[in-house]
C-alpha cells in the first residue's frame, strides 16, 4: 500500500499571486485547496514582480481584468484583509508617433468597459514629470486611479485569509509528477510524498512546463528574464506616477519614499533554466536603465545608482497568459503569465475558481486564455495592437 502524504479537494501548484489568488477564492467558495510551493511564498516570479497596478491594454479582455482587480488593491482590507502596500500615484502611457492611432483607440475601448481613463496632452505629461521631454509626444494616455503595490505582501495576505478559510500550504516541496489514473488526475506526486486531489492547477510560473509534460502537455512557455534597477530621486523630486514609455522602451515607479524602480522592455532574453541564480542584473544594466529613464525625463541626470536586480517568469509565442483545463481531466493551468500578471491577479483567481466549481465563469470569458489556441494557430491579439514588448 502506496504512503499517501495528503488529502486535499484541489491542489494548486505554486504559491506566488496567481496560486494565492486562486487559492483565496476556492476557499472563499468553499473548496479546501492544498498549495505546494517548492521554495517560499512569492519566492519566484512574483517576489522580483515591479507590482504595477494600472489598465492600460490593447485587448479587452486584458483591460477588464485589470479593471475588476484594481476595486480588490483599491478596497484591499475590506475585499482581502491585510495590506497589499497598493500606492496611488497615477499612470501616464506614452507610445511612439507611429502608434498614436492604437493609443486613442484602446482608450476609447477602456473608457467602454467603465475604466477610468483619458487622454491628456504633452504639457499635461509634464506637469506630472516637471522637466520632462515631451517634443515626440503627441498624447498620452492617463489613469488616475492607478499606481502600484507590494507583490509579496500581496501574495501574503492572500494566502493568510485563505489559510484562515481552510486552504493549506506546503513550503519547501517540489512537485515533481501530476498523478493521473485514465484520462483524469488523481493528485500529484512531491518530494515529500503522493499528494490525492480530483483537481490541479499548475501555477508554477516558468516551472510549469516541466511539471506539465509529466501529464502529456508540451506548454509553449519559455524562461524570461527581467533585469531591475533601483534609482536614488534627487532632492526636490518626489513621489511621481508610474509611466510606461514604449518611445524609449522603458517604464518606472516610485520605490518607498526616496526610491524609484526603472526597468527595460527590450534587451530581455529568453531560454535558459527557471532555477538560474537572479540576485543581480547583467553587468552595466543599473547605468543603462538610469540613463535610458534620463531620455525621457532629463531632472533624473542626477539620480543615484541605488541597486539591481533579475528575476525570471514563463513566457508564450503571443505573450498572453494560458488559463483553463487542459489535458486529462481535472488539470486546469494558470501560468505563461509572461511578465504581466501581477495586476490582474485577483480577478484571474476569481475567474478561475469560478470555472472549477460551477463549470463556468460569468464575470469574464477566460477562453481567450485556453491552452488550444497555440495549436489552431488562433493567437491573442489586440484590434489596435502595440509593438511586441519583452523583445
């Protein structure tokens, strides 16, 4: 008679945001999830996230699940319980000439879907970034409502009101095989033991692929790599919006009260081992992302270099997420979230537990996301769409 390490209703592989996230609302519907995570709580992708909490997207679907977690991060404490550290500064989009027609037309699709969001001019850019450079910038995109939170005390908090609702955790195991029996799951296999569920959703970020071929699945999601650097303000500028500026291929928040996060959205390379060392960025990035915010906004010439730092998550051919069942019955996936999932976390969890449960989920159409789509060829692209980022 095979040792059985566990017994739980569902098992969720990862505990970063997106597996507390689930985690959270299966408990909250009444379903008792065992969460397995190989290292810590937000140890991976999540942990080294930059935390922006803004709805600027050029795929409907994309913008209002970002819309629906934002009213979680604005209403946190009575939503979650705990702290997700959520800032409001404001967001400013800014993209090149040529993609000034896409800008206007996703506003006007984000405006639909009830998110607050306008178009401003450039000397309303510059008010927000005194000093800034704007002679390229025709109109800008404006959310005000916007900022950014704490990915780790995100996750945290998730998984302490889920736990406190009968979700578990199991730290420090390494999910290593997803059981099946037929042409359905029966638990997992860890190295700690056989782990029984009728249900597992693999949120292991870039690991899932690994774990995922152990039940027939060949995920198309690849190892990204995301350098970070961390910026000292000079005296007189305080906290500011968050900006994303596809002109200089770059984006930027405040960090705490002296600080200010800048990172690259070119140059990142793919491939590699999910489990490569990310306690520092490759050599000379912390100069280059200061000089390449300085383009765009010349008063931050007088920055300090403060630090830096990498971090690693699963990517796809059309850099969307894959969420929904897949492959024997009982396996659901929700990874491939390829740089961009932090924000919209909380209504992906929400989707997601409601498609376990009741077969279906009303609030938003997750099918976009299915694991299918890589082989019918039917890729997630937006109407008006921006250059691919992450290139």
């Amino acid at each position: 008679m095979r040792h059985v390490a566990e017994h739980a209703d569902a098992v969720i592989v990862g505990a970063g945001i997106h597996g507390a996230s689930l985690a959270f609302h299966l408990a909250e519907a009444g379903v008792r999830p065992l969460v397995v995570e190989r290292g810590t709580a937000a140890g991976g992708a999540t942990g080294r996230s930059s935390g922006l909490v803004r709805m600027h997207y050029d795929v409907p679907e994309d913008a209002k699940l970002a819309w629906l977690s934002h009213a979680y991060f604005a209403n946190w404490a009575d939503r979650i319980g705990g702290d997700a550290g959520f800032v409001r500064t404001g967001f400013i989009q800014i993209v090149p000439s040529e993609e000034v027609a896409a800008l206007r037309a996703n506003v006007a699709m984000q405006q639909a879907l009830g998110i607050d969001t306008q178009l401003i001019a450039p000397d309303e850019v510059r008010e927000q970034l005194p000093g800034a450079i704007v002679d390229d910038v025709e109109v800008a995109a404006w959310e005000p409502q916007s900022g950014y939170a704490d990915p780790t005390m995100t996750t945290t908090s998730l998984l302490a009101t889920a736990q406190a609702r009968g979700a578990r955790l199991l730290a420090r195991t390494s999910v290593t095989s997803v059981r099946t029996e037929g042409d359905r799951v029966t638990g997992v296999e860890t190295s700690r033991g056989t782990i029984e569920a009728p249900i597992v959703v693999l949120a292991a970020g870039a690991w899932s692929g690994s774990i995922a071929a152990t039940a027939g699945l060949d995920l198309p999601v690849q190892v990204w790599r995301h350098d970070v650097a961390y910026l000292r303000r000079p005296d007189g500028i305080g906290k500011h919006p968050v900006i994303i500026d596809f002109a200089n291929s770059m984006y930027a928040r405040p960090e705490g009260e002296h600080l200010t996060l800048v990172a690259l959205e070119d140059g990142n390379p793919l491939g590699g081992s999910p489990d490569a060392p990310v306690d520092a960025a490759v050599h000379g990035f912390l100069e280059k992302a200061a000089a390449r915010l300085a383009e765009r906004w010349p008063a931050m010439n007088e920055a300090g270099l403060h630090s830096s730092h990498s971090g690693q998550d699963g990517i796809t051919p059309d850099m969307h997420p894959i969420i929904g069942p897949a492959g024997p019955a009982g396996l659901f996936l929700d990874t491939g979230f390829s740089g961009t999932g932090f924000k919209i976390a909380p209504a992906v969890g929400a989707a997601l537990a409601q498609l376990i449960v009741a077969g279906r989920s009303p609030d938003v159409d997750l099918g976009i996301y299915r694991f299918e789509r890589f082989a019918s060829g039917d890729l997630i692209a937006g109407e008006h769409p921006y250059a691919p980022i992450w290139r």
